[in-house]
C-alpha cells in the first residue's frame, strides 16, 4: 500500500507512516478529505493558470511587459548617476536641479550631452526641438554664442539688436510729419495728416559647421572644462561673424539680410559725391545729414579708406585724425567715432546714427546638431557640429545714414 500524502498548494505531502500509526483514527479520515479538496484545488488553479496563460498571450501583454522592462533600463542608463555628467554638474541632477545650474555648468552640461548622445539630458537642458529636427540651443549658450558675435561683427555694435518671436516683423516708420500752417482769422484752415509706410525684418537661414577632432571633444566630455567648450562657441563665433558681417554691408536681401550696399543702391541711403577727395568733402556728407542724427553719428568706411582719412588736415596743418583715449574706445576724426569694414568698398564712408537706422533681428531659434556619419567626419576622426542660425537686417530709417562716394 502507498504512502498518504495531501494537496497543499499544488504539491503532494506525504504523511510518515510512523506519525499515522500514533495518530487517532479520526486523523485518517480528516486527511482523505483534505486529499480530495486538495485534489479539486489543484485542478481550480490549474485552469486558473490556463486561462491566465491564454488573455497573455491573447492580449500580448507578455509584449508589453519586455518593453517596459527595456524602456525602463534606457531611461536608467540616461539618468545622471551612471555617467560622467552628475560629476560635471558638481553632483547635480539636470532635471530636479535644472533651476539651480550656474551657467557654467548649462553649458558645460548640455554640449556634454550632445557629443555623448544622451538625448534624454539634451532634451532637459536645452531649449526644445527644432524644426529641422536638431535641439535648440539653451538661452545660456545661444547668449554667449550671440555676446561672441557682438565683440566681433561691427553691425551689431553700431546698429539696434532686437529679438524676433517671428521669421517676420514689420516696423512702421514716418515718411511725413503733420504739417503747421499760420493763417488769419476766420480763413479757411489746411488739414494735413501723417503719412507712414512700413519696414520688415525678415530672418534668414545661417548654417555653420564646426568639424572638430575626437580628440577636442573627448577633452570637453571627460574634463567638463568651460574653457574648452568657451573655444568651441568661439571658434563657432568667428565663423558666423564673417558671414553675418559680409551680409550687413552687401547682403542682397532675398536669401541674405538687407546690407548698407543694397540699401544704398536702392536709393535707400541718399548719397553724396565726393569733388575732391579732401575735407571739404567729409563737411558735405556731415552736414547733409540731419542735425538730430548727428549727435550718435559714426563714421564707417573701409580700413584703406581710414587710411586716406587719417592723412587729412586742417587749413593750420593739424591731423584731424585723433586715436582712442583710452582701450576698447574708437577713434574719432573730427569729433566723430569712427569703426571700419573690410566687406565695404574702398570708395565710399558711411556717417550716420545706426542704431535709429539698421536694425538687426536675432530669431531666438538657434539649433544643433552633432554627426559622425558624414564622409570628412568618419575619415578624419572628426565630429560634425552644425549650428542654424536665423537673423534679420534692413535699413529701418534711412534718413539716419548718409554715404560719401568717390572719396
């Protein structure tokens, strides 16, 4: 005869032979009851099982379930603790502790991500996602990007910056004021009214790309050093400026800003000729410019230009010429400021108030994106970083802005 056992559980206990033969015999018949509730529980859980088993497979939950196991461990290999980037933020988290980042650290912080790849840290620091698919430069970086641009471009330290919400903004401006008549009792009184047109700053696509060594980017992902990301936003600075500065003064105004060139050529900027390449010539462009304007007048002219400017006297003999007082000041001739281009002719000098007369629009959409795949990249060790870069310039007031030509 077998062993006794019962159904616990699902799983068959044996009773030992001993422990029945002392045990009353009203404990066999309590375990042949508990063996056949055990057997009806086993066969319940066992369709309970099934059925379980089949909505699983029914409903592909057990799919579901492996993607949230793998969605899980991405995002955990993107937090901070397991990578370099909570050392470079001082022990900081970028997303809880995003408000409490120096700008240093934001920088330092975001282009860490972006040659690494982190995207889950590109999308917490950054300023969104762009059109064209790159991350939009944080406000921190686009203004340091933008402060380089300003020590560099003569444009944007003569003429008026303002941010653009909009690829367009139209600015109205006056061309006639009310007109005031004197007249005698009871005469008939002239009515004038004000009559004004409309200017518009239309942002222009930039694109500049930065091919970088492996080398200069694995040293600003592994030191975390503001140095090294300061020489990339500078080397990026220097790129855009020469671009942005060639549009300011001959851009066609189509694809490129509006430059002073264009502006001039379209009668924009009135003109006055030069008779004799002398001082008399600097008076007439001085003076047909109007008296309210000249008091934040500047003179703008190409360097071989300033040269000949430089040379001039006065009727004692005296160099108009004066050199800066002091660093980081102009020069002036004649009492005016004067800054020089070498994308103007060689013939021409601009004088007026430029910030009453060009405006500059800078579209606070500046985005990024990083790529090894390219051919020059992937051959020379090198990583692609390309910056987009949308801004605006016309001649808003011109008025405000004479040329001499000819001198």
């Amino acid at each position: 005869m077998g062993k006794k056992y019962y159904i616990k559980n699902g799983k068959k206990i044996y009773i030992d032979s001993e422990v029945k033969e002392e045990g009353e015999d009203g404990e066999d018949e309590d375990q042949e009851e508990n063996e056949e509730s055990g057997d009806e529980d086993s066969d319940l859980e066992a369709k309970a099982a099934k059925i379980a088993k089949g909505i699983v497979a029914e409903l592909g939950l057990d799919q579901v379930a492996g993607l949230k196991k793998s969605v899980d461990n991405l995002l955990a290999k993107s937090q901070p603790t397991d990578s370099k980037l909570m050392k470079l933020l001082n022990g900081k988290d970028y997303v809880k502790d995003a408000d409490s980042l120096t700008k240093e650290e934001k920088i330092v912080g975001f282009f860490h991500a972006l040659v690494t790849k982190n995207d889950h840290a590109v999308k917490a620091l950054s300023g969104g996602v762009a059109a064209d698919g790159g991350a939009l430069l944080p406000q921190d970086f686009h203004n340091e990007l933008v402060r380089s641009l300003t020590d560099m471009v003569v444009m944007r330290q003569l003429a008026r910056v303002i941010p653009m919400k909009r690829d367009t903004m139209t600015i109205p401006r006056s061309t006639s004021g009310v007109q005031a008549y004197w007249t005698a009792e009871n005469a008939s009184k002239t009515t004038t009214t004000a009559a004004f047109d409309q200017a518009t700053l239309t942002a222009r696509k930039m694109a500049a790309i930065l091919y970088a060594s492996d080398e200069l980017v694995e040293d600003s992902a592994d030191s975390g050093s503001f140095d090294i990301v300061q020489l990339i936003i500078t080397m990026f600075a220097e790129a855009i400026a020469t671009v942005e500065e060639l549009a300011f003064m001959q851009g066609n105004g189509t694809t490129q800003p509006t430059g002073l060139e264009t502006a001039r050529g379209a009668g924009t900027i009135a003109t006055v000729a030069a008779v004799g390449q002398n001082f008399d010539d600097i008076i007439n462009l001085e003076h047909a410019l109007k008296p309210q304007y000249r008091s934040g007048a500047v003179f703008l002219a190409h360097d071989r230009t300033i040269r000949n400017m430089r040379l001039l006297k006065d009727s004692q003999g005296r160099y108009l010429w004066q050199d800066a007082i002091a660093p980081g000041q102009p020069a002036t001739f004649h009492g005016y400021p004067v800054r020089s281009s070498l994308h103007l002719p060689v013939n021409v000098v601009y004088f007026g108030d430029f910030k009453r007369g060009y405006w500059i629009g800078d579209r606070h959409m500046m985005s990024v994106k990083v790529t090894n795949d390219s051919e020059t990249a992937f051959t020379k060790d090198q990583t692609a970083i390309r910056v987009v870069q949308r801004v605006a310039g016309n001649v808003i007031l011109g008025d405000a802005i004479k040329v001499l030509t000819g001198f």
